[in-house]
C-alpha cells in the first residue's frame, strides 16, 4: 500500500515510527528496543518495516547476525527524527505548564477606575501564585476593550454597564456592584450630610464631567433621576477632577471604586440608590471560546479581590 502524503507530496510520517526507530537506533537491536519500550519485538519490526516502505522503500538498517547497524539512509534520519522527538517534547512540556498555569500568557484590559484597587489586588495575587505567566495589560473605555476582546487581542477584559456597551454579546462573569457618590468640595454646603442624598439635590450645581454629553457615562444616573446636569467642565482623569473639584468649580460623580483615592479637601456624599446598584462591574470573555487556564486562574482572584473590596465599600 502506498503511503499516505501531504498536500506537497511529503510522505506522512508516524511519531511511533520515528519513535520505534530512534530507539532501535539507540539499542542497536530490535530486541533492546522492544524491552526499552515495552513491545513486542514483532511490533518493533512492523513500525520500522511501515517507516521504511513510507520513505520510499530504502532500508534504514541492515539486519546482522547479531544486532542491526544504520544505514546510510538512516544516519541521514536520525537528526531530523530526534528533532520531532524534541519539538514533540517541548509541546508536551509547554501544554502542562498551561494546564498548571505554570507557563503560557495572559492578555487583559480594564477601565480606568478599576486599576484604582480591584486590578491591582488581582494582579498582586496572580503573580504570587503564578509568577512564570507573562501577563500583559491595557486601559480603555469598555466599549474599546470590549472590541479589542472581540478581535483576539485581549483574553479577558474587566468592564462596566456604564457606556451603554453592548454586553449581552459577551461571557459576563459579575464582579461587584457600584455605588456612585458626588465629589464636592470642603466648603459645600453637603459636605457635612451623613446619609446618602437623591442625586436631585445637585440639579443647579455645575458639573465636571470627561465628555460633554452625559449620555454613557456615569451622569447617565441624573437622566434617569430626571434631570439633564449641566456639565460646566469637560476633564478626562480623575486626579485633574478633583483639583477642579476642590477649587469650587463643580462637582463630579464618583464610583465606589474610586472613592478610596480621593485627596482630603474632597467630600464624598453617598448618591440614594434608587431603582438598584449604579452600574455593574464584570470580567468579559468572549461567548464561545475555551477559556486557557491562566484566564480562569486571573477569574478566580478577581472574584476574591471583588468580594474583599465589595465588604470594604458596604
């Protein structure tokens, strides 16, 4: 029967083959082979017998009274099979470093107020437990990290309802739930309150917002509240946020996530909750695809840094 070959004309070769002939190689018998592998001799001679017949017919041993000796046909194989042999070996070795997350990568991104604690107490714990992970991470908006998880750039990407993201198109494992507090300065007349207020209490004030449309972000929540705040400055990164803020130029909604870095001449006054949590923390993968082993390792941790932090801000 003719051997099977590729779409060049390439005989296909059998890693048993080339296993049963490095190890006869090695012997310099079918017998010692035999034993070292744990076959039958005859079955040593079968697999070298098909080897030789898919390389053309050219014998790759000369059979001896005693023993067999390579032939020129099979010096010339030997390199090449025990590079299979290697390559074979290091994709076993690679494959079991990623099922004990002892090896392998792990690409993820997270919005911004994430990385003010969440991220950073997950990370800190992957590392400890799997420090040979390459670990590479992004910051973005969720819509953007939700496109770059969509086009295989990233494995996992840690997100919030806020955006108005189309998350129903994602694996949503949930984190936490934010609550929203406005950010005022010392001198507000509010600063002082103890107690959560309806976000109503705010409908004059002037707010500092980073865009100047407050749909998709966190002033989403004064739209359902039934009023359209008016947005005064448009200021993109939380710590230029607050210098506004406690200059008395506005005020600005804050996440629970980000309420433990606020600087002293900064008040927080917790928003009412009304009609539920403001807005949902998630790790999204993407629907349908295996999850590696370092991503549900990285699901793990974040879940355990959720539920330390979701205590801390109850």
């Amino acid at each position: 029967m003719a051997a099977m070959t590729d779409q060049h004309g390439i005989p296909e070769v059998s890693t048993v083959w080339l296993r049963a002939f490095l190890e006869v190689a090695r012997q310099g018998s079918f017998t010692g082979a035999a034993r070292t592998l744990g076959w039958t001799q005859s079955a040593v001679s079968r697999q070298i017998s098909t080897l030789e017949g898919a390389l053309g017919g050219a014998p790759l041993f000369d059979r001896l009274p005693r023993g067999v000796r390579l032939t020129e046909a099979g010096r010339v194989l030997v390199p090449y099979a025990e590079t299979v042999g290697e390559s074979l070996h290091g994709a076993v070795r690679e494959l079991a470093a990623l099922r004990e997350v002892a090896g392998g990568r792990l690409r993820f991104g997270a919005f911004a107020t994430a990385d003010a604690g969440l991220v950073p107490r997950a990370l800190a714990g992957f590392r400890a437990r799997h420090p040979r992970v390459h670990v590479t991470r992004e910051e973005g908006f969720t819509p953007v990290l939700l496109d770059r998880l969509s086009a295989g750039h990233l494995d996992l990407a840690v997100v919030s309802t806020t955006g108005r993201a189309p998350l129903e198109a994602y694996a949503l494992h949930h984190l936490l739930d934010e609550s929203l507090y406005v950010a005022v300065p010392a001198s507000h007349p509010l600063a002082g309150h103890e107690g959560p207020v309806r976000l109503g209490r705010f409908v004059d004030a002037d707010w500092i917002s980073g865009s100047s449309h407050p749909e998709g972000t966190l002033l989403d929540a004064a739209l359902r509240q039934g009023f359209r705040p008016r947005v005064a400055h448009v200021v993109g990164e939380w710590t230029a946020k607050q210098g506004y803020i406690a200059a008395g130029l506005g005020v600005a909604l804050v996440p629970a996530l980000a309420a433990a870095s606020v600087r002293p001449d900064v008040r927080l006054v917790p928003v009412l909750d009304e009609g539920g949590p403001a807005r949902a923390v998630y790790a999204a993968t993407s629907r349908g695809r295996s999850l590696p082993p370092a991503v549900r390792e990285f699901l793990k941790v974040l879940r355990e840094a959720a539920v330390k932090m979701s205590g801390a801000m109850a």
